[in-house]
C-alpha cells in the first residue's frame, strides 16, 4: 500500500512538470513573454531607425552635390568675359606714306668748293621734308651766264636711285674747271641755280635750288662736267 502511495505521488509530480512545462511552451509561441516582447521591440526600432539614417540623407546629399555643381557650372558659363578685342591701330593715310621727288622746296641744298680734289665743288642736298624723296639723275646747274647745263659723267651712274629718309642727304660733285688748264672761254661766275630732275628724266620739276656761293666766285670754263647724285660723299668727290 505504501509502494502504491509512493508510486502514485512520483506520478503527479511528474504529471504536474509536464503540465507547467507545457504552459510555458505555450507562453513562448503567443508572444506574451516579457523577454521576447523586449528583444522584438529593440530589433523593430534599430531596424528602423538604421533605414532611415542611412537611405534618405545619404540619397538628399547626392542631390544637392549635383545640382550645386550645375549650378556653378551654368554661372561660371554664362559670366564668361567675351573675348577681348585688339585695340585698333591708327593707319597712316597712303598719301602720307608716299615718297616724292626731292627738290627745292622739301630739301636743303649747300654748295662748297674743295681742295682736292683741285677745281671741284660738292653739292649736299638733305632732305627736310617728312616723306622719303627721291634724288633722280643728276642736277641740272647753271652758274651766271651759262647758256646750257654742263654735260653728266655718265660713268658715275649708281646702280639705284637715290633715296633720302628725312634728314639724310645725297651728293654730287661738280669738276669746275681743267686741272692743267687746257679748258676754254673760263669765267668767275658768283651764282648758282640747281634744278631736279623728275623720274622721266624729261624735264626739272618743283622748285629750284639756289645755294651761296664763296664771296669772291667759283671759276669755270667749258670743260665743266657733273657726276650723277650719289647716296655717299665719297662716290661724288671720286669722280
């Protein structure tokens, strides 16, 4: 009888924990455990909040990078300076520009006897004008009562035309007279006119020359010759 008692005791205490382990079992699966409700809690919040942190603002900061940077784009384009233009130059009328002939009224001309060599006399002429003039052939001259211009030594003809810059000057040399004296009908003459020729050689142009001579007169004679307008002083008085 007591064995049976016994038996029957082990028998509801183990019905008993099967009973209260099936409660708890059932506990567990409706969600209505303290613990599980909190850890459900804490895993929807984390989940949510880690969603939002790092979808949104992460996608607005792309956004406005990009339209910030078209922004300055667009500004910088359309406040581009134009390109900037060269300033322009003043030209200088052609007519200012163009060489002339060089004659009396553009140029000084001075004339002056030399010692050697004996019985010639070098005529400068220098340009005082603002434009390059030409010095064409050589200078028709005529001293006081000459009836013609003396011939041209044609051996002393450049190999291009004079030509004087403003202030430069050209020369040419007048043999006066025969150095041995084998000249005729020789004279003093006390004046001098010196006419240009134009580039046609036709004719004097402009106005003519009139340089002083020395106070007691030049002397000539019929051999008189004139060299060709030269660019150097030693070309003239060569001759």
């Amino acid at each position: 009888m007591s064995s049976f008692r016994t038996a029957r005791t082990r028998l509801a205490g183990t019905a008993a924990t099967a009973v209260l382990a099936a409660l708890s079992l059932t506990a567990c699966s409706d969600g209505t455990g303290t613990h599980d409700e909190g850890a459900a809690l804490t895993g929807s919040v984390s989940g949510s909040t880690s969603g939002s942190a790092s979808g949104s603002p992460s996608g607005s900061t792309g956004s406005g990078a990009a339209a910030d940077s078209a922004g300055s784009e667009a500004a910088v384009t359309s406040k581009a300076p134009a390109t900037a233009k060269a300033p322009a130059t003043s030209k200088v009328p052609a007519s200012s520009a163009k060489p002339v002939t060089c004659e009396g009224s553009n140029t000084r001309t001075v004339a002056a006897p030399l010692n050697r060599p004996v019985n010639h006399m070098l005529l400068t002429v220098t340009n005082t004008g603002s434009r390059t003039c030409f010095l064409y052939g050589y200078p028709s001259v005529r001293f006081t009562d000459a009836q013609s211009e003396p011939p041209v030594i044609e051996d002393s003809q450049p190999q291009a035309v004079v030509t004087l810059q403003p202030g430069e000057s050209g020369y040419a040399s007048v043999n006066l007279s025969a150095t041995d004296g084998s000249g005729s009908n020789g004279y003093t003459a006390d004046s001098l006119t010196v006419y240009f020729y134009g580039r046609s050689m036709s004719g004097s142009v402009g106005a003519a020359a009139r340089p002083s001579l020395p106070a007691k007169g030049v002397y000539i004679d019929d051999s008189i010759k004139v060299t060709y307008w030269q660019q150097s002083m030693d070309d003239a008085v060569s001759w």
